[in-house]
C-alpha cells in the first residue's frame, strides 16, 4: 500500500463525503481528521521500522493537537475519513478495511489485558455512528452501518445496520459508499420491545378481567 496513494484518497474521501469540505486546501488545513490518519500513516511506517518510541512519540503528539488517539500499529486501509474526530480512540491491534467512515466519540476499544489480538476488525465500506464503542476482537462485516451510541460486543455480519446496546442487527441492506446512516429512519428494538410487553400486558389484563365473577 502507497503512502502516497493513501494519502491522496484519505483526501478524496473527505471531499467525496463530506458537504462542508469546500477544496482541497481547506481540507490540508482545516480537517483535523486528516491531519490524524496523515500523520498516523508515518507512525505506522516508523512502527514497522521499529521506531516504536518515535512513533508513539509521534500518536502522542497528533492526541494533544486533534483529539484523535490512533496506536501507530493500527492497520488503516486507504480512503479513511474521521468526520469532526474528537474523542476517537483506535487501539494497537485494531485492522479496518478501506473507504471506512467515523464520527467523533468512536472506540474501537479492547476488553482484555492480554497480549494478542485485542481490538476490532472493520471491513471495506462500513459507517460508525457517533459516540459507538466496538469492543473486542470482533469482525464486523463489509458494508456495515452501526448507529450512534451503540455498544457492540458481538461479530457483525456484512450488509447490516446496527443500533442499540447492546448492538443488535436491525437491517441486511446496503444502498452506497455515501455515509447516509440516517437514524431518523433506523429502528429502536428497544423501544419495540416496550410496546410489545405493554401490548402483552393489555391482552393479559383482559383475560383476568373476564374470568371475574
């Protein structure tokens, strides 16, 4: 993979997906979502040369100036773009596909302090909402939409939209490469399952009612 092709995507990305981006001078200067996968980019090759210290060195700084937390030995395919950016967090082994999108508060987050494989896997093309946490070394599917502020602890499979906590596979549908996660529109199986009780309550209220005297 081309530092310098990734980088010109990571770009095209931010112009492709996002309305406010007016050229590409504003968004080399004005984005800090770019800036972070742009230098994340170098850390990774100094982590791969074994300058560990430089690269975190590195993370460290670009976590102070944007917000943003990347290990360097995140594996970060091309066309990444972090919409606003603020409080993302992407652990050491975290793996994601290209032309991925995510919005500030992400975590892609491990749940255990063992050594190995701790963090998610995101495939190609898939939408994380705002505020979501991912947790575990969890595969989630190609072309996956995961609304905001769901917390997901299990594999996803591709195609699917996801909201809830935990996260729960509310769609097998996928219509663009355009991050068009519009949660007016996603379900709320939480919010289904309450009228379900309270319809089951009703039906039960009426069968004692009709066996009194």
């Amino acid at each position: 993979m081309s530092f310098f092709r990734s980088v010109r995507l990571d770009v095209s990305a931010v112009n492709d997906r996002d309305p406010a981006a007016r050229n590409f001078l504003e968004i080399l200067i004005n984005y800090p979502g770019f800036h972070a996968i742009f230098w994340h980019r170098i850390a990774n090759i100094l982590w791969a040369l074994r300058l560990k210290l430089i690269a975190r060195l590195l993370s460290n700084i670009l976590r102070t100036l944007t917000g943003i937390e990347i290990h360097p030995a995140a594996k970060i395919g091309e066309g990444f773009f972090i919409d606003h950016g603020m409080g993302v967090v992407i652990g050491e082994t975290s793996e994601i596909g290209t032309n991925v999108t995510i919005y500030q508060g992400v975590t892609l987050g491990g749940v255990s302090a063992n050594p190995g494989k701790r963090h998610p896997t995101i495939g190609d093309n898939v939408i994380i909402g705002a505020g979501s946490k991912i947790l575990g070394p969890l595969i989630i599917g190609e072309n996956t939409k995961i609304g905001a502020n769901s917390v997901v602890i299990n594999d996803i499979p591709e195609n699917s939209t996801v909201v809830g906590v935990p996260g729960k596979v509310v769609g097998k549908s996928f219509s663009s490469l355009a991050p068009d996660l519009y949660h007016n529109k996603l379900p709320d199986p939480s919010g289904e399952d309450i009228l379900n009780i309270r319809k089951e309550i009703e039906e039960l209220k009426k069968k004692m009612d009709s066996l009194k005297p």
